[in-house]
C-alpha cells in the first residue's frame, strides 16, 4: 500500500477540493438543463424524450446517467437544491478516476516525479477544477471515455476502443475530434480484419444505446448531432481560439475572399490534418500524440467551438508533456490551462452574475474587465500558444524517434 500512498492522499485532497468548490451556484443554462432533462426523462422515459417542442441538444449517452441520478433522487426524497449538488458528482468524480489512472498508467514508463507531476496537473489544474467543480459541465466525463478510448487502440485493443468510442460519441458530438486519429491507424495497420474490428464495435454501440431513444436508431441520432451543430452558426461562442481572435458570436457565412469563414475553418483544419497525417506515416507518431494534436486542432481551428471544448486537448497535452519530459511543453501547457481557466471564468461570470443577476460570488472588477477588454488578444496568445505546442510535440518526438 506505501507505493499507492501519493495518490491515496491526492485522490483525497483534489476530491475535498472539488467537493467544497462543487457548493458554488453552478453555469445556470447547463446546470438547469440536466436539471429540466432529469426530471423529463422520469417523466415520459427514453422514448419521448427528445421532441421539437423541448430543447435537448445532447446525444443519449449522458441521459442514462441523468436517469439514474433522478431515480436516487426519487428514492430517498432528495430536495431540489441538493439534486443540484448532485448533479455535479458524475463530472467530479470523473475527473478524479481520470488523474488516478493516468498517474497509474506514466509510473509505467516515466520516472516517478513525471508521473507524480502529471497527477498534479490534474487534480489540481484549476481550469478542470473549474469546469467539473464549480461549472458543473461533464466535458470530464468525455475525456476518461476519449482517454480509455485512445489507451486501448495505442495498445491495440481494437474492439475494446471501438466500443469506447462509440460511447464516448453518445456522450457528445466533439468525439469526432479523434475521428482522424482512427483513419490515420487503419491506413498504417489496414487489414480487413482491423477496419471490421473499428467499425463494427462502434457500430453496434452506437445503434443499442440510441435505439430505446429514437425509431430509427442511428438516423435520430445523426440527425440529433446534425440539428446540434446548426445551432451556433458563428466563428467562436467565447472560445479563445483562432476564430476568437476574428472575434467573438459574428456568423461564420461572412465571407472573406469570396470564402465563408466557416468553410475556412474547415480548410484549415484540413490542411493541419494533412500535415499531420503526413508525419505520423513517415515518422509514426503514437496515438496519444495524435489524441493530443487532434483534440487541439479540433478546438483553435474550425469555427462554431465553445471555450469548454479544450478540456481533453488539456488532459492529452498533458500526458504527452509528461511522457517526453519536455520541459518548454510543460511550461506551454501551463500557460494554456491558465488561459483556459480565465476563458471559462469569463464566461461563467459573463452569464450568471450578468445576465442572470445571480449572486455576485466570484466577480472580481480587475479581473473580468481586463478578460472582456481583451478577448481579441486572449485568443490570439493562445492560438500562439497552439502553434509553439505542436511544434514542440513534433520536435520532441523527432527527437525521441532519432535516440
């Protein structure tokens, strides 16, 4: 038990942390629709849950949780502002499960102040604090799934990382950030027996766990994910990213050289996609390196991205940082989780504590003028910071290929 201890006391402490925060007024429009979801689904059950006359823009995956939640809420009578509180438990302890198995799984292979030092980076990042604890959002609960997703198929667990990925999908549309990735590994290792391996699983998941949602099982889901992302037709919902630096909530159909912005977006993706396609093939980047550069790019470079959609790029940043002792890219992915945390601190304070008029708790004058002054140059610091990241993921694992 003496070699568990560290993560003994961690778990304890970032859990005790996460648990008083999680007592902070939650990001009322996500907090009140698990809330309104919650109580829908114990209502009319799977079947007549999604319909056009209620707004419910998340895929299924996450519904199953929210059943179970309201069930315990029902069985042992628990008051609504207490439902509330727990609400946040799933995403809380996610995040705690995630630091301890990435922790468990760097002792493997780096030396133990690395994986020590990887722990720290999650259960005290206060950017994933914020987002779990206090915000009361589940983008936790995606990165375990995308990360036991990309740990299987690094080891080549074709069948076990297909399954994940098609639950990581039901639990949000961003999975399609990692898509990529997938094609990627099917060229380098094609063979009939690894594409059925990948696609079946997926498949078949995705098909068992919509079907008591909708009739036709993957096509409500399809169009559930389609009707999603037409919502926000803009460059950036606050996002500090490449679009976030254009500027914020402006329609991606404005053109610029007769070329939507929106449909920039997608060249740039494609073009950072070819580019990195090109280099895991002539050099074989690892999965996770791809995880990393995928979740990255899915977040700085396409429009239509919310500012939470950075959290698994973190967690896979992270794990690479760690995994090649870089220290340029440790002190890189430190500045962006702080910049993250200040993306999420505006935003939550922008809605609540304005737009809400809920108790001012953690309005601070200095702090959000200076963030809602200077979105334009938040973004672009960061998009810098995007590119000095993959530089240094690149160069490091040339490096590391050439040793």
């Amino acid at each position: 038990m003496r070699k568990y201890r560290f993560l003994f006391f961690l778990v304890i402490g970032g859990l005790t942390i996460r648990l008083v925060l999680a007592n902070v007024p939650g990001f009322k429009i996500d907090t009140d629709d698990w809330f309104a979801w919650a109580l829908r689904l114990d209502e009319v059950g799977f079947s007549k849950f999604y319909s056009n006359q209620v707004f419910s823009d998340y895929t299924p995956g996450y519904m199953y949780i929210l059943s179970l939640l309201v069930f315990v809420k029902n069985l042992l009578q628990i008051d609504n502002p207490t439902f509330y509180l727990i609400l946040k438990l799933p995403a809380i302890f996610a995040e705690i499960i995630l630091g301890a198995l990435i922790y468990l799984k760097l002792k493997q292979i780096v030396p133990g102040f690395y994986a020590k030092l990887a722990a720290f980076l999650i259960f005290l990042n206060p950017a994933l604090i914020f987002n779990s604890s206090i915000w009361g959002q589940i983008d936790s609960i995606l990165a375990l799934s995308l990360f036991l997703t990309i740990d299987f198929l690094q080891n080549k667990k074709l069948i076990l990382s297909s399954l994940l990925l098609g639950i990581s999908l039901l639990i949000k549309p961003q999975t399609i950030a990692i898509i990529p990735v997938y094609f990627l590994f099917s060229i380098a290792n094609f063979s009939t027996r690894n594409i059925i391996k990948i696609v079946l699983p997926f498949l078949i998941i995705l098909f068992i766990f919509s079907l008591p949602f909708f009739t036709y099982s993957l096509i409500g889901l399809i169009n559930l994910i389609i009707t999603t992302a037409s919502q926000y037709t803009v460059t950036s919902l606050f996002a500090y990213n490449f679009w976030g630096a254009v500027g914020f909530w402006i329609p991606d159909v404005t053109l610029w050289n007769d070329i939507s912005y929106q449909s920039w977006g997608y060249i740039l993706l494609a073009g950072y996609w070819i580019i990195i396609g090109y280099l895991y093939l002539k050099k074989q980047l690892s999965v996770y390196v791809l995880a990393a550069l995928a979740t990255l790019g899915f977040f700085f470079l396409p429009t239509r991205v919310h500012e939470r959609y950075l959290y698994p790029g973190l967690v896979f940043l992270i794990l690479v940082a760690v995994t090649y002792k870089s220290k340029l890219l440790l002190v890189l992915t430190g500045i962006l989780s702080l910049l993250h945390f200040l993306n999420l601190y505006y935003v939550y304070v922008y809605y609540n504590e304005f737009y809400f008029k809920l108790p001012k708790v953690l309005y601070n004058p200095i702090i959000y003028n200076f963030l809602d002054t200077n979105s334009k140059g938040l973004s672009l610091v960061s998009t810098i910071l995007f590119i000095l990241i993959v530089i240094s993921i690149i160069k490091n694992y040339a490096i590391s290929s050439e040793t």
